[in-house]
C-alpha cells in the first residue's frame, strides 16, 4: 500500500542501492508500487466522490463557518452539472474558472468535469489583456467569476456565470448560480461517456522556457496524483484521513492548491478550511478556531507564520505538520520555523504543472529527518539526472537535470506541438529544467534551475510573457525579464531595457507601462537600462549574466 518501503531501504546499505540503474540511469522510488484504477472509463469526479470514508464535513468557509458536508457536495456537483448540459455545455467545451478560493471552487470544478466539459482556472487578478488570451487560446465558451471580473470578461465575448464572493447564506441563493446549484442532479439525463485518458483541464503553465502554455492534464493523471501524492503522505499517518482538517491557502487555480483542496483530500474525507486569500492573522484565527492539523504552504506563507507573536502562535497548537512546495526554500528559513515551532512535523515536496503536482514528497522518521530535501519520489515515478547540454546522465549523486517519468505526467501542452515535443521525449521521460541531485538515501533536492521561470511568492511568472508587453512600449529597443532573490517573495522580477536611441524612457514609466497590462505579482520591482543584452550565439538571451549584473540588485 501507499507508504511501506520497499526491500530497496536494506539494499541502499550495500553497495548500488536497488533503487539506482548503473546501466540506464534510471532511478526509480523507494515506495511499493501502487496499483492505480484500470477501468479505462473511471472519470476524476465519480473516482473522488465515490471512495468510502469516515469524513462528514468537507469544506467550511473560514471567515463565515459556513460548511458543505459530504452528501450536500456529491449533490451539488451533480447540480452543476446538470446545470452546465441545460446550459447547452457538452463534452469536451472548456469552462473557464476566474475564482479566488472558495468553498464553490472545489463545487464547480468537479461539476464541470462530471458533465464531461474541460476546465481552465486562472489568477482572478489577472489583467483583462490575459484574461482574453487564455479564453483564445483555450477556447473557452463559458466562465464562472467573481463580480468583480464579470464586466472584465463580458468585453471578452464569452458568457459568464457570476458567482458571489463569501459563502454566507442568502448571498447567492437568488443568482444564476444558485438556480445551478438547485438544479436537479438526478434529471435522468445520461452521463457522458468519459475515459481517463480524457483532458479533464488546461492548467497554463510557463513550462520550462518561453511564454505560457496549456498543459494538458487527464483524469487519469489527476487519479494518479490522488493515488501517488495526497493519498501516500497520508497514508504515512497513524490517524484517519477523515479525523484531519487542512487549511487552504493555497489558490486552488494554481496545480499545488487545485490537486490538495478541490481534488485530492475531498477523496479521503477530509476536512477543508478555506480561506478566500491569505493573510497571517486571519490564517492563526482560522487554525485556532478550527483546530487545523495540516498546513500546506508556499515559502513566504511559512516565513509569515514564522513571524507571529508568542501568543499568537500558543493558538497554533493543534497544527501537527506543515508541507511546504512550489519554490525552493533556504535552510535558514527551515530552522527559523521549527525552531519556533518545534512541535509541528516539517516537510517539502517536489512537484510541477506538467506532472500533475507529483515528484517527490517529504519523509520524516526517527532515525532520519533531511528537512531541506524535497523527498522521495513519488510511488510508480522514475527519474534521471542528465547533463543538461549532452543528455547523458549524470554518475550518480551528481548534479544535472532531472528528468521524470509516470503516469502523473501531462498529455501534453495545448495546440503547442513543438513545446510539448521539447518538453517530453519520445520515452516519456518529461525535462523539468530543474537542477538536483539525489543523496545516497534517495532523497532529492533541487538546487537550481535551468528554466527561466520566476516565482514570486509561489506564483509562476513567465519572463516572455512580460517582455512581449514591455516591448510593445515605443521607446523600448530590447528587453529581458529576469529574477533576483528576495528575502520574502522567493524570486522578483527585474526588466533590462535597451532605449531607442534619444530615448529619455524612465524606470517609473516602465514599470507603469507594464502594470497597467498585467496581474499585480507579475509587475516589474526593478528597471535596470543597458546598451545590449548579451545573447548565446544561437540568439538566446542568457539570463545567467544579467542575474550577475551589478546594477541588478535593489
């Protein structure tokens, strides 16, 4: 089952461990195999509100307490989809889901899959110039939004259910979505014919390299990564899933907060506390007044909460782990939190877009606890480490790119053929763009990056996607974005800008240029003019030499 090690933990003392291919490269995970579902026809909604449990309450609104137990959600999600084919929405339609977190995300996203159609979420604050192309690119013929993005997203052209922001009773009942949510979920009408091997949702993602692309993630993948991930760091408990409850902070657009609170821990009973947005006084309110067990987190929610008052960590008491993910994380910062909370079970894990939140998940004993180690791999996941410019791998314990493999990993990225092929091999093996290394326990860390990606506070940003809006400025020549560290957001990005010549442009309006086109994290902090970029022989910018740059620091 999930969780039991494998004979490999004996062998690992003797010599090559059993985990480890001298020949191939290849290394594969210290967990038991799993047998995943094989009926071909099992789609993620019947797959997660079918499983038998223990659990009664499965999402609670932290700020009004207003909670859906499990029979309302099995209903409500039959409602929605109901809802969606009496809206005329068919198989494979995409829906767009333009929503900060709430108990209704989880609701919709699963009513949207039941009725056969494919989901795309993405940042409410996205700007309207994003928003439009999203809907372009995926698609798109219906969205579910907060009010303040439906007049946004009427100029798109695209029909919009208008869903109310708090969960407070007589808000949303006299709504388009409440008659949804009232609709008839055993209207008689037939099920749409589904197979895993269908695209349950475009989740973009910047990939790798370049601008922003739809990966496209099954329901097997999503039934892969309940089985591989939520499920295997559970099942390492010695209480039921159904006796813990998590706080979502998470947003549940983004894969990390979407496989955690609208998929995985819904198939095991849990309870789910959700918190429209995240803010440290009202995360420590929400954990003392629910008794939250289980926090999961990006690096500047964990800095936050390291930052409390003495009383007002007393009030974290019930917390038993923390599991923080989606950047890289300082060992400073891991021995600042526990030593302030050294009751609570610390872990990472490791994980992308493209493979469906599955890598690698923390493990902790009591012989061995390597808090800066992203984990193990996951169960039925393999992985090599290649040199990034040869593609041969890597001795082992060496650094290099690290490549997975299983049956998490993405379709492929949306009408983005040569990306995909980029991406992922003719072997399956997919290219993270990730630096690591495994130590002589299999346990994994990430150490760089070889993709251009910037995350900042958790958040994707993909540098093209920013100089294509900074080089549309008239007196912008050329353009990098590139990231530098930073103490609480993780990464910020930082635009070189080449003026045309006679150009007296300023950092003030570059920046502004830019936000006014852009969602608020994704901005500029930093304008930095040079004469050239430098650029590899084949044209690319290296991006490498402008994070060294002098002039780039703030």
């Amino acid at each position: 089952m999930p969780g039991q090690m494998s004979s490999s933990f004996a062998a690992a003392a003797m010599g090559t461990p059993a985990w480890y291919c001298p020949e191939t490269g290849v290394y594969s995970s210290r967990h038991n195999p799993v047998d995943l579902p094989s009926d071909p026809f099992l789609d993620l909604p019947t797959y997660v509100l079918a499983r038998p449990h223990g659990g009664t309450t499965a999402l609670v609104d932290a700020p009004s307490g207003l909670s859906i137990s499990y029979p309302q959600l099995r209903r409500m999600v039959g409602s929605v989809a109901a809802g969606l084919r009496r809206m005329g929405i068919s198989s494979k339609d995409v829906v767009l889901i333009l929503l900060p977190n709430s108990v209704f995300f989880p609701v919709v996203f699963l009513g949207v899959l039941s009725a056969g159609a494919v989901a795309t979420a993405m940042n409410p604050l996205s700007s309207p110039e994003e928003m439009k192309r999203q809907v372009r690119d995926s698609g798109a013929v219906l969205a579910f939004a907060n009010p303040k993005n439906v007049g946004r997203l009427g100029k798109v052209g695209i029909r919009v259910v208008e869903v109310p922001e708090g969960a407070v009773s007589g808000l949303w009942e006299d709504s388009e979505f409440g008659r949804i949510l009232s609709c008839d979920h055993q209207d008689g009408s037939p099920r749409p014919v589904i197979r895993q091997e269908d695209t349950a949702a475009v989740i973009y993602s910047s990939g790798t390299t370049g601008s922003s692309k739809g990966a496209l993630i099954t329901h097997g993948n999503f039934i892969a990564m309940v089985e591989l991930f939520v499920r295997l760091f559970v099942s390492l408990e010695t209480v039921a899933a159904w006796e813990n409850v998590y706080l979502a902070a998470l947003p549940m657009f983004h894969i990390f907060g979407l496989s955690l609170f609208s998929v995985g821990l819904l198939s095991l009973g849990s309870v789910v506390v959700v918190m429209p947005r995240f803010d440290v006084e009202d995360a420590v309110r929400a954990i003392d007044r629910y008794k939250v067990t289980h926090f999961h987190c990006v690096p500047p929610i964990l800095v936050a909460l390291t930052r409390v008052g003495s009383g007002a960590a007393s009030a974290l008491s019930s917390l038993k782990q923390v599991f923080c993910g989606a950047a890289p994380l300082s060992e400073r910062k891991i021995e600042a939190f526990l030593g302030r909370f050294p009751h609570v079970d610390f872990l990472q894990g490791y994980g992308m877009t493209e493979t469906t939140a599955v890598g690698a998940v923390g493990l902790n004993t009591e012989k061995m606890k390597k808090y800066t180690s992203v984990g193990l791999l996951a169960p039925n996941t393999q992985a090599k480490v290649v040199h990034w410019q040869s593609g041969l791998c890597m001795p082992f314990g060496d650094d290099g790119e690290l490549w997975l493999r299983g049956p998490s990993v993405m379709k492929g990225y949306l009408n983005n053929d040569s990306a995909t092929t980029l991406t992922i091999d003719g072997d399956g093996w997919l290219r993270t763009g990730d630096i690591a290394h495994f130590d002589e326990d299999g346990y994994l860390y990430i150490v760089d990056r070889l993709k251009d990606t910037i995350k900042y506070k958790g958040y994707q940003i993909a540098p093209a996607d920013l100089e294509a809006v900074l080089v549309s400025h008239p007196d912008v020549l050329d353009v990098a974005v590139t990231s530098i560290p930073d103490e609480e957001a993780g990464e910020i990005p930082v635009a070189f800008v080449v003026r045309k010549p006679g150009s007296k442009l300023s950092s003030a309006q570059v920046i502004n240029h830019l936000a006014s086109q852009v969602a608020p994290y994704k901005k500029v902090r930093k304008v930095v003019f040079v004469e050239t970029l430098p650029r590899s022989p084949a044209g690319k910018i290296l991006r490498r030499l402008l994070r060294s740059h002098p002039d780039s620091k703030l």
